[in-house]
C-alpha cells in the first residue's frame, strides 16, 4: 500500500495554492539578471517596507535566540489602542491566511459547509477541503459577490460564510450598506469571516465600519493583514477581530508561536507609520490612474479595482500566450484561470516606471498573439 493512500481523500484531492513566481525563478529560467526582471504579480507595496517597521525589527534581530511572545502582548496592546477592541478579541496569525485556517479548524468539520464567493480568494475552498467540510461556490454578479445568493445558499450544516472585501482578484467592493443588511440576515449561527486584506487601499468613505460591527455580531470575524499596505509580506503576520468567544476557541488551536519575534516587533511599530500608509495609497491612485488609462489606450478591458491591482480581461484565448510573452520580456503577472477566468491576468499596481513597462511590454505581447 502507498502509504499517502492512508491519508484522508479530502486531503489527496487537495490542489496546492499557487504562489505568483518569484523574481529569481524566472531569472533562472531565461537566464537573465534579475536586475531587469519587475514583479506584478503578488499584490506587494511597491515601496518596500514601513521604515519604522523596518527599525524595529532590526533592534529585535538582537533577541532571536529566544522564543517571541506567544501571546503577542504589545502586538495586541498596540491593536487595541488602534481598533478599540480587548485583547481577548485579537488572534495573531502567520498572515492573514493562517487566521482563515484556523476559523475553518474551529468551526469546520467533515459533514459541515461554508460559503464563498466565485471569482474569491482561492484559499477559501483549500481551508474548507483540509478539515474535510464541503464548500459552497456562489456564482458572483459582474465579478463580485452576490449576497443574495450566498443568504440563499446557506443550509443547516453551514458553519462559515467568507467574504472578501476588496475581493481578490477582481478588486470587487461591496458597499456597507449592503454587508451590513447581510449580516441582519444571517444565522447568528453562521459565522461570517470578513476579509479585510485590502482595506487600506480603499478611500475612507468607501470603508465598512466593520470594526464597531463586532458589537452588534457576535459571529463576526473581521480579518487584516500587513502583507500589503506596510510592506511586509515576507515577514508573514496577520490579526483577526472578533467576539471574545470565536476569539477564544481560534486561539486554543493556534500554534503557540505562530508569529516570530521580528514580525510581532515590525507588526507593533508598523501601526503607528501612519505617514507611510498615505504614500503606498497616494501611490496607489496614481498607479492604478496611470494603468486604467494606458489600457484604455490600448483598448483593453479591466474591472474597476478597489485593490492595489487590475485583473485585465485579454482577447479569448490568448491570455496564455500574453503571459509568456510578459515573462519572456521579464515581466511577472499573474495568470487566475484557477479563479474561473481564464481570459484574464491580474497585474499590481507598482511603481510609475514598473506600470509604464507593463503597458508597453503589453502592447508588444498583444502584437505577438494578434
């Protein structure tokens, strides 16, 4: 007997997430510098890291022969003072993936389900299938989700509801309004983990007040990352809000040190880097201004995008050979046929030069598969 025949079927049927490739990956294989090579393809903030994040963690290199905190107190303590919320409220993951993760551990389990958006992120339907539960694919409405029809969906086994706000890929926003009716209309024994990766992109009067929600909703989980708008998402540190008792279950199957020391350093300072928040959103506007109209030009389609990305809708069939043809001029995006949108190719918004060699080297690739 093959000894991966005793592990569970769920767990065999398992596809891997696939990360967008990395820069030293592709110099590899071309056999080019790296140097020239520019990466669009993960969602990273093009201005590196917070620099106060940045000292912190360097004065913490000093401590790393000792175990970090596992219970995270100043992280926590600084996430109080920013959200208003207790430290019973606060579960710290390794990104905010590993908060997803352990939601599903919580609540999940072979014979339950959750439900999730078409078009979502795709760790949803890969933490549902690890714990063995089923999971429940809406169809989305113009690339974004369909509330309606995840309310109609649910059944007496569901457990989770995932939503993505921004969505990735398609940079979908839901107004508050519209959440806010979902959540009055959901079980209080469903609960319904809010994705909130992208939230510092977004202007402030397009933002949920999602945050004072969790007074009202016991079965909200409110999950953030700082892989995003402070840069730091190789050092891989997430929080998730929620009523004291999720809270309180998702910590007890948490690893006790699931946040190293240098990312609960960098995590804690990176907060109070307020300046360093507006530059990556200005930078944003001006990016996703500067891409929206080049592809106007070029006569591409794109979703509007509340994000720090565009998903580019590319001539039926072609987007393959587009993508290796990005590739071949050394430019990383990436491909979300996994997403049901196999004409498509997601692209970050970087900096203005990395955006302007995007387009151009798009005009050359459209050229190639015309």
């Amino acid at each position: 007997m093959n000894l991966s025949d005793l592990a569970p079927e769920y767990i065999r049927a398992i596809h891997p997430y696939q990360p967008g490739k990395p820069i030293s990956e592709l110099a590899r294989e071309m056999g080019v510098d790296s140097g020239s090579i520019i990466k669009l393809a993960s969602n990273e903030n093009p201005l590196g890291t917070s620099p106060l994040a940045l000292e912190a963690m360097t004065r913490a290199l000093g401590e790393t022969a000792l175990y970090p905190d596992g219970n995270g107190f100043e992280l926590k303590a600084a996430l109080s003072r920013r959200y208003g919320v207790t430290s019973g409220q606060i579960v710290l993951g390794n990104g905010s993936n590993d908060v997803l993760e352990l939601a599903a551990r919580v609540f999940l389990k072979p014979g339950a389900d959750a439900i999730y958006s078409q078009h979502a992120f795709a760790v949803y339907p890969l933490v549902i299938q690890a714990v063995g539960a089923t999971g429940i694919k809406v169809p989305a409405i113009e690339y974004g989700h369909d509330l309606d029809g995840m309310l109609e969906a649910v059944t007496p086994e569901t457990r989770i509801v995932f939503i993505a706000n921004p969505n990735n890929p398609t940079g979908t926003l839901l107004t508050p309004p519209l959440l806010l009716r979902f959540l009055q209309h959901i079980s209080p024994d469903v609960l319904v983990v809010l994705d909130e990766a992208y939230n510092e992109y977004l202007p402030a009067t397009a933002r949920s007040d999602s945050i004072a929600w969790l007074q009202r909703f016991p079965n909200l989980l409110v999950t953030r990352t700082f892989s995003k708008a402070y840069g730091m998402a190789g050092i891989r540190v997430g929080f998730g809000l929620a009523h004291t008792d999720v809270a309180n279950l998702m910590n007890r199957v948490r690893q006790p040190f699931n946040v190293n020391s240098i990312a609960l350093a960098g995590a804690a300072a990176a907060l109070d880097d307020t300046a360093f928040v507006r530059r990556t959103y200005a930078l944003n506007q001006a990016g996703m201004l500067q891409l929206t109209m080049g592809l106007r030009q070029l006569g591409i389609e794109y979703i509007p995008s509340y994000g720090n990305f565009l998903s580019v809708r590319l001539p039926s069939g072609t987007s393959r050979a587009i993508h290796e043809s990005l590739l071949r001029q050394g430019v990383i995006v990436r491909p979300i046929g996994i997403y049901d949108m196999p004409d498509h190719l997601r692209v970050t918004v970087g900096l203005a030069s990395e955006n302007q060699r995007f387009l151009e080297s798009l005009n050359t690739a459209l050229g190639e598969a015309a």
